[in-house]
C-alpha cells in the first residue's frame, strides 16, 4: 500500500505532525528551533531503510543538511539575542536566520541537498518532503523576512526550479525541480498574506499528492519507463491533466492559485518578479508536456507483457481526482462573482 504503516512509522508520523504544531505556535524562537529540531529526528526514521541503500544515504544526507541549517538558526537567533539593542546588525542578523529557513526547505541557493536526497526516497516520502516539510520552515520566515532578500531568493528559485529541471530524466529529481520551482510562488504568496500562502499550499498538495499517487502505482521512477508501458489510456490522460495543472495552465485548478497571486502582485507593483515567474512557469510547461507527448506517442504494442492491470476502483478514484483538476475554472467563477 501506498501508506505501508506499522506501529512505528505510525509514532513517527504522530510526532513529525505535532513537531510541526510546535514550531508553528511557539512565541520564542527557541520554541522553535525545538521543533525543527523534533521535526528532523521523527522524519529520519521514516525515510531510512535498511534494505536500500539510497534510502539509507539520502537520510544520512537529510540529517547533515538540516542539522547545519538547525545550528545555523540557533546561533542566528542567540546572536540577535545579545545584540537586540544594536538595530544597525537587524539586517545581516535576518538574512541570516531566513538563510538557514531556506536551507531547510531546499529553496536556492541552498538547494543542492534535496535532488540528490529525492532521489532516495519513495513516492510517499518524496510526498512529506515535499509539502509537510515545508510548512514550518515557511511560517517561521513569514514572522521576520527581509524583503529585498526574499524577492531575490524568490527570482532564483524560480530560474533554477525551470532550468535544471531540463536536462532530468528522473521523475523523482524532475518533481524536485517542479517543487523548487512552486517554492518561489510560495514565497511570493507569504510576502503578501499567510492566508493566500495556506491556499497556495493547498492547492500545490492536492496535485502533487495525485502525481505521487500516480507514480506510486505505476512503480515509475524515470521518464523512459513512460514510453514502453502500455498504460491504460484513461490514465495517460490522467497523467496529462494532471501535470498541466501542476504547470499552472489556464482551465486547470492549478492556475487559479496562481492566478491570484499574480494579481496581488500587480497591486503591489512587482512587475518584473511576476514577469519572471510566468516566464519560468512557460519552461516547467515545456518539460510537463515533453513528459505527456513521449507518453502518449510511444507505444510499443510487443511489450503487452509489461501491462499494468489496474483495479477498476483505482481508475475511478484517478478519473475523479482528474475531474476536479479540470474544473478549475469552474470552481474559481464562484470566487470571482
């Protein structure tokens, strides 16, 4: 099963959800270093394996990345505590705990730990990593952000997130790429309200969870293996609307988000950063649609033997998830009234 569970990852998932609720509500920031640091200690057990050696190396990584970003803060946060008097050192005293915020989330320029670590990890740990993981580092930066810092972190994020996603042929470092990408819309999004963030948020989850679920049941890791499987073409289709949406294209639930940020955006007069991010959105589309056309084109009729059967619950469930991705627009005339 997707959510293979025993009493442990079960302990584990309770304490890395509730880690996350500590950070998030603490009113010190020695709160919330705590939880970071519960955060990083429940997740490694998840993603360790003893039977795969990725697995293993990815969460020895995880742990060296994130314990420098932790220590990082913490001595961030004990500096800006002795110089609390002396407003000339605010600036560099909150690059720097935004620095290691950033670090642990994977945004640019610290992010070459998390596609080397994805490609570790299955699809539902990829999943965590990709959202759950996310959510405090996020929250904690919107308490106290330099802006011109953010904006351009935001900018790099976006070109790297486009760029290096090109030359991948892993879907795990392709989704990576994709995530880094979506984090400078987030970041957008937490500049100008925590709400819009959440949705924002929500959103991104929804279609990423999908994607995993995707992926998961094919037991696809690369993009080759999309063009000598003969899938059933009801799920091709699937794939297809699917990854639209996660490039943010116009009747698909996945622009609406961002549709509303580029409108808060344009209030807030940040025009060339919006031009930037839908510049960057057109290249994720490029290597979204290589993935669909070389899925949908190729279809080796001799490999019949590689079919994959399907429960007819499960292309149901695909189908309806899809559903809601296409009505997109529909959905957002109801907001728009």
């Amino acid at each position: 099963m997707f959510f293979n569970l025993n009493s442990n990852k079960m302990f584990f998932f309770f304490i890395l959800f509730f880690s996350t609720m500590i950070s998030i509500s603490s009113n010190s920031w020695f709160g919330c270093w705590i939880g970071l640091e519960i955060n990083l200690l429940s997740f490694i057990p998840l993603i360790s394996n003893p039977n795969n050696l990725l697995a293993s190396e990815a969460s020895l990584k995880y742990f060296i990345t994130q314990s420098i970003a932790s220590i990082n803060f913490l001595f961030s946060i004990l500096f800006k505590m002795f110089l609390m008097k002396n407003f000339e050192m605010n600036n560099i005293i909150s690059i720097m705990i935004n620095s290691s915020l950033l670090m642990k989330m994977g945004s640019t320029p610290f992010h070459f730990w998390f596609p080397n670590i994805v490609e570790g990890l299955s699809w539902l740990n990829n999943f965590i990593l990709m959202t759950w993981q996310k959510i405090t580092p996020i929250i904690l930066l919107s308490y106290y952000f330099n802006k011109n810092f953010l904006i351009f972190i935001i900018i790099m994020n976006a070109i790297v997130g486009a760029i290096g996603g090109l030359n991948q042929t892993s879907l795990r470092k392709l989704m990576a790429f994709s995530s880094i990408n979506n984090l400078s819309w987030m970041l957008s999004s937490i500049m100008i309200s925590e709400n819009l963030w959440m949705f924002y948020f929500f959103m991104y989850s929804f279609m990423i969870s999908i994607m995993c679920f995707l992926f998961y049941m094919m037991n696809m890791f690369f993009i080759n293996q999309l063009f000598f499987m003969n899938i059933n073409y009801l799920i091709k289709l699937s794939l297809m609307i699917n990854f639209l949406s996660l490039g943010g294209l116009p009747p698909f639930i996945g622009f609406f988000p961002k549709w509303i940020i580029i409108n808060f955006l344009i209030n807030n007069n940040f025009y060339i950063l919006i031009f930037i991010l839908i510049m960057m959105s057109l290249i994720m589309l490029f290597f979204y649609i290589r993935i669909i056309y070389s899925s949908f084109m190729f279809n080796y009729l001799k490999l019949k033997w590689i079919k994959i059967n399907f429960k007819n619950k499960m292309i149901y469930f695909i189908n309806m998830l899809s559903f809601i991705s296409i009505s997109g627009m529909i959905i957002s005339t109801f907001f728009f009234l």
